[in-house]
C-alpha cells in the first residue's frame, strides 16, 4: 500500500496529516497560496483514503468509519 500511496504522490499527507482550518472564516482568511496548498491537501487526503478504503473489507471499513483524515485511519488500523 505504501508503494502505492507513494506513486500517487499521497504518501506524506498520510504520514504527517495537513491542518484543517476549523471555521470557514479561517479558510476565508487564507492567503491565495495557502488557499491552494489547502485545496491539494484536500485532494491528497480523498485520493489516499480512497486507495485505504479499496484495500478493507467490510468489518475493517466499520473500525475506521469515524476517521475523517488518511492519518487518522492508518492510525486506527
């Protein structure tokens, strides 16, 4: 799965997670670049947890449910 996530460039944004802003006021603050490093994490983050979610059966998939991160599911597996 690693070599995986690497060759879709996903693999740091799982290691090291990215900061969610909290309120959208935040995220409507941001700078233009910031706001498009967001928006790549953003995509990082979807296209990791789709390659996560491909490779769990059913009764893995109800464990890691709650994760809203790809950090936060390899933690919980």
């Amino acid at each position: 799965m690693n070599a995986f996530l690497g060759s879709q460039e996903c693999i740091k944004i799982v290691e090291y997670d990215y900061d969610e802003p909290e309120f959208k006021e935040v995220e409507d603050s941001l700078q233009e670049l910031e706001k498009q490093i967001l928006k790549t994490n953003r995509k990082k983050d979807n296209k990791a947890k789709i390659i996560i979610y491909q490779g769990l059966d059913e009764t893995i998939f109800e464990i890691i449910a709650s994760a809203e991160t790809s950090k936060e599911i390899c933690e919980a597996l």
